[in-house]
C-alpha cells in the first residue's frame, strides 16, 4: 500500500525520479524531463546521476558537477550521486542501485525513456528474465564462449518473438521493473517513448534531438552542436576541456605494465583469467587500440571497457561486498528540492550526506579517488571540487 505525504501546504506530495547520465545533456533528455513532469504532475523531480565514469564504460565528458548544473537548469529538483562503484557496472547492478536509491527517497513513480514505449512488454520479458528457463539457456549459451549480453539475447530469443530486448534503453528499463519487484517497493515503472533518434544513431538531417552518441562525436570534432542541446548546456561546455578515455592511455599503460597477474585478478570486474590476456598485449597506441586488442566473442566493448576504468581507479575486489546503498549524497538543488529534502529527512534509513568529512564510507573514499583520477586529465580540479558546498540554485 502506497503512504500518502503531504506537503507544508497540507497537499498531497507526488514525487518523480529519473536516472540519468547526461554526458551531455541534449533536447531529448530535455523532452523526457518535460514529458516527465507533464505526465506525473509531479511536485518534486529528483535525479540520480553517474559521476565522472559511467554505466557503459565510458568517461563523462564533462564533470559531475557540471553536468549536476545542466540537471538543475532544466527543470530538475534534486541531484543524487549514484556512486562510482555502483556506476561503471553491468545493467543489472546499475538498474538495482539506482532504483534503491530513488526508493530511500520515497519517490511514487521512475519515468526512462524506452524505444518501444510498451510498458506491458517490458513487464513480461522482466518476468521472463526471473525465470528458471532463462537462466538456464544463459548457462548454456555461456558455456558456448558466448559473452553474457549475446547469451542474454539468445535466451530471450527462444523464449518470445519480441523484438524490445536487443534495444539499449529497454534492456535498462527492464531491469528498473526487476529492481522494484526485488525492493519489493510499491514504485510504479513508467516509460517514455524515444522521439527522432535512437542510442546508437548518426547524424540524422533536419532532427533536433540527435543521440548522445552523436553529438559527443561532434564535440571531438570541433562541429556546432548549439542547435542540439539546451542554451545553458551550450554556455556550460564553452572553452570546457572535452574528456574521453583515451586520455587516460599512459597511465593505463602504466598500470598495466607495473602490475603482477595476481594484482590485476583482484580489480573488480577481472575473472575467467581476463588478466593474462591484458598481461598479453605488450604495447598500444591508445586506449582504443588495447580494446581492439583485448575484444573477443566473450569480452564485450563495454565490459572491457568496465575493466580498464576499474583498473585505473585500483578497483579491488574486496572494497566492493555490497550492492546496498549505504548514503544518499547530494549533488546539486534547488529550493524546491531543498523543502523535499527537509519534508523527508527525519524520515531517511540511511545518512543524507551534503558535504564530505573526515568520517567517510569506503565507497565514499573510492569516489574520490575516483575524481582524483579524472583530474589528471580534465581542465578544472574534480578532486577539489568534491570539498566545496553542494551546489544550489535558485529560481525567481
């Protein structure tokens, strides 16, 4: 049964959360925001946010913080953190954390954006996922040297003669539904359908809303993206250093060559002896070109992708025994967020944290090694700006 919360007006509160990335944020997420708020006729708007590494393996192009202002630019309430060690993960753990998160925050409703936009199907194939006859196709196609995703695919595949699974943004909506059955949370899942393009799609004529994937291509090459992303976004990535994970090709390389077999075997995300094949590759030219070298029918671009950043960032195995949220951190706000935060926060299960202390949570420690880590490379120290006041913004 859902709680019913009032606001310090006496109404009843309806509160939306979405998960996010916003490496950059562009018209389309600007679409799902306003779409979003139109549907729930929420009061409250609460994000939750990857931090400077991200789901698919990548390096955010811009920083967290920056990319907190963009959220809070454009119609967003509330910023969470989802922390780096829950972040640069498969879909699964990505999906669960980010909606225990938003669970913690007592949100009604989670709106992504999906291809299909069939709620129901999604629904069906989250249960097909659940089902013992799933998993064990997954272990026979496993066993065939097929990576997890293909088995993944193959398995639905002989299942259903739906098409929704093989599409990036339903794969993650599908596991938000499974996170909330396995919160066993009364959040309902609602979706959004993509409009003009797609995850993966170039460069589409006479579009204004053009993929992410597309339009971080077009920033690498010097190209006008004005008339593809929010004024404010366009003014906040003016003379910003642009980061991606090729830059961070000497240190891999370091790290690498300095570590023993055993030593990388331990970084998360390493098994099934993935460490004698990094050990294997004697030199490369760039991060691009040691994934080139590392890709098989069994390691995936984004999981090897996963990997290097893990390795980078000295991810051990033993600092990750838990895929429960253990804070809430606060990137960003604004006094609409601020009252929601005060409406819930007596009522809160685990620490809200607004500013970093000495007494730190170990995940807490790796997400400023993390920021440590991206400073190298980046044109303003991340690390430090860990240390400064959560950002909060107001609106007349």
């Amino acid at each position: 049964m859902s709680i019913i919360r009032y606001n310090r007006f006496g109404d009843i509160m309806k509160v939306a959360g979405i998960i996010v990335e916003y490496n950059p944020l562009h018209n389309g997420h600007l679409h799902h925001i306003l779409e979003t708020r139109k549907i729930s006729k929420c009061d409250y708007l609460i994000a939750v946010m990857s931090g400077n590494f991200t789901q698919r393996g990548e390096v955010a192009m811009i920083d967290k913080f920056t990319r907190t202002k963009m959220a809070l630019l454009n119609h967003v309430d509330l910023v969470i953190e989802l922390p780096f060690v829950f972040s640069v993960q498969s879909a699964d753990i990505f999906a669960y954390t980010s909606v225990a998160i938003l669970n913690h925050l007592k949100v009604d409703e989670i709106y992504f954006g999906s291809e299909s936009d069939n709620i129901d199907e999604l629904y069906l194939l989250s249960d097909i996922l659940d089902s013992v006859e799933y998993n064990n196709l997954v272990l026979k196609y496993s066993k065939e040297g097929n990576s997890y995703p293909t088995s993944s695919n193959l398995a639905v595949s002989d299942l259903t003669d739906t098409k929704a699974y093989s599409l990036p943004n339903n794969i993650l909506g599908i596991h938000y539904i499974r996170a909330v059955k396995k919160l066993k949370s009364n959040i309902k899942v609602c979706s959004i359908k993509r409009i003009e393009t797609n995850y993966f799609d170039e460069f589409t004529i006479g579009k204004s809303i053009q993929s992410a994937t597309t339009i971080r291509k077009m920033i690498k090459n010097k190209k006008n993206i004005e008339e593809f992303v929010p004024e404010n976004v366009f003014n906040l990535l003016k003379n910003r250093k642009i980061i991606d994970l090729n830059m961070f090709a000497k240190y891999l390389k370091y790290k690498i060559h300095s570590s023993t077999n055993e030593e990388l075997k331990n970084i998360f995300n390493i098994s099934e002896g993935f460490e004698n094949r990094i050990k294997k590759v004697t030199d490369f030219s760039s991060v691009t070109d040691l994934i080139s070298q590392l890709i098989t029918k069994r390691y995936t671009n984004s999981k090897i992708r996963r990997s290097l950043i893990h390795i980078l960032c000295n991810t051990q195995k033993k600092m990750i025994n838990s895929f429960e949220i253990p804070y809430l951190r606060i990137l960003g706000m604004n006094y609409n967020g601020q009252e929601y935060l005060n409406l819930i926060k007596k009522d809160l299960s685990i620490p809200l944290i607004s500013k970093i202390t000495d007494k730190k949570h170990p995940y807490l420690e790796m997400e400023l090694r993390a920021s440590k880590i991206y400073s190298m490379v980046s044109d303003v120290n991340v690390f430090k700006e860990e240390f400064k006041p959560l950002i909060l913004m107001h609106f007349n």
